[in-house]
C-alpha cells in the first residue's frame, strides 16, 4: 500500500479524495480513467476499495460510464448543480435501513402535447413513454411518480425492463444515457383525490410534490418526472457543492 494513505480514514474515502483532485486540476473532460485493476495495482488498493470509491465519484458527478467501453472524466464546467443534490428513492431508502421497492401501475406509448414537448425539449406529437410508478418503503406507500421518457433517447424499453433495475441504473448500462444534471423543484400541497389510494392517506392530508428534470452529458433532457410524496413519511435531503 502507498504510504499517502493513512489508518485514520476509510481507504476508499482518501481515493475519492484524490482522484477528486486529479480530475478538477489534471485531467482534461471526457478523458478515459484507467480500469479498476489499473488503480488497484497503482495505489496498492483491493478491486473492492477501488470501485467503491469510483461509485462515490460518479454519485458526485466526477465521472460516468459508458456500458462496455469504461469510465470517463465529467466536464465539471457544464454541471450548474452536482448530481449529488438530486433526490434517489432507492438510495435513501438504503440509506435509512429500509428495503425500497418500485411497482410499475402503468406504461404506456403517448404522443407529446404542448405541455411536455417544451419540458422535454421535443417536437409536438413526437412519441413519449409514460410511467406512473408507486415507491415503497418495506413495502408502505411513499411517494407516486408519472415520469415521461423520450421514446428517441429508449427506443424498444419496455415494462419487463424496467422492473430489472433502477431507472437511472437502466439509462446508464442499457441505453448509455448519463445522467449529468437533475434541476428539481418542490411545493408542499394537499393530496388531490386520484392519489389518496395509492399513498394510503386520508383526505386532506399534506403532500410533497416534486418536480425534476434530468439531462445528460449533451445537455439534453432525458426525463421530466412528476411526483408526489406523504408529507408524514417523506425525508428530502439535498447537499449543495460550491464549485
């Protein structure tokens, strides 16, 4: 092991550390990072402490992947608010000791109105996916979403598979659509009728509606999700990096 790692932090708390300081002042954007083995053999790491360490660093918007040719060096120029500060259901939910859970309630083929052909950047009438999705938290109601996909950016995604992994997870490996930069809003309101069932409250009860908009590494919106979450329940967290 290299001796500018010490016992007093996690090993791969320090790599992200340092990998960190080689991309903002040594590696230009879109640059190719050596493979795990690679950064395992040249600091002295198990394959274990190198990988965490690159999921922190893609988490943090300082890399992404692209599915079957490796992982690249982010343009941290273009990034108006780090991927960090977007909200992931599945990895708070870890976060707080829970088991997450997604059930899809419909899927279905639409053609884009007014409205959505200026949230997602497309032509009026140009087909878009629509989910509506219902969140879990061991297995109690937190939050419904109705999310609209390009149909050009995932062509022939369907529901099967989306019920194999993560939505972000599936744009990334299946489609090598990086998220780069996620723009939310939030409003807290009161939960209208259509929506009462499916989170398990009553009548009246406070709600927290969310709106996100995520584009990738071209700038170019790849999602626009509309989501209410149970006020009693739901925890929104953000951090925000100073670049």
């Amino acid at each position: 092991m290299v001796a500018m790692f010490n016992s007093k932090q996690p090993l791969y708390d320090q790599l992200v550390d340092l990998l960190k300081e080689k991309i903002e002042t040594e590696l230009e954007p879109n640059t190719k990072l050596e493979s795990e083995r690679e950064l395992s053999n040249r600091y002295g790491l198990s394959r274990t402490t190198v990988r965490l360490a690159l999921q922190e660093l893609e988490k943090m918007g300082y890399i992404y992947r692209r599915h079957g040719k490796g992982t690249y060096v982010s343009d941290l120029s273009k990034s108006a608010k780090n991927i960090t500060s977007a909200y992931s259901f599945t990895e708070q939910t870890k976060a707080l000791g829970k088991t997450p859970k997604t059930v899809i309630l419909e899927f279905e083929t639409i053609e884009a109105n007014k409205y959505f052909a200026n949230k997602l950047q497309v032509s009026l009438g140009e087909p878009l996916y629509k989910m509506k999705r219902l969140r879990l938290a061991d297995d109690e109601p937190m939050m419904l979403e109705r999310t609209y996909l390009p149909v050009k950016k995932f062509w022939n995604l369907t529901q099967a598979l989306l019920e194999t992994k993560p939505l972000y997870d599936l744009f990334s490996q299946d489609y090598q659509q990086v998220v780069h930069i996620a723009d939310e809003e939030f409003y807290a309101s009161i939960v209208r009728n259509k929506d009462m069932a499916y989170l398990e409250i009553k009548e009246g009860s406070a709600v927290l509606n969310l709106v996100r908009t995520t584009y990738n590494i071209d700038n170019e919106v790849i999602e626009y999700t509309l989501s209410v979450a149970r006020a009693d329940q739901f925890h929104y967290q953000v951090r925000h990096i100073k670049n």
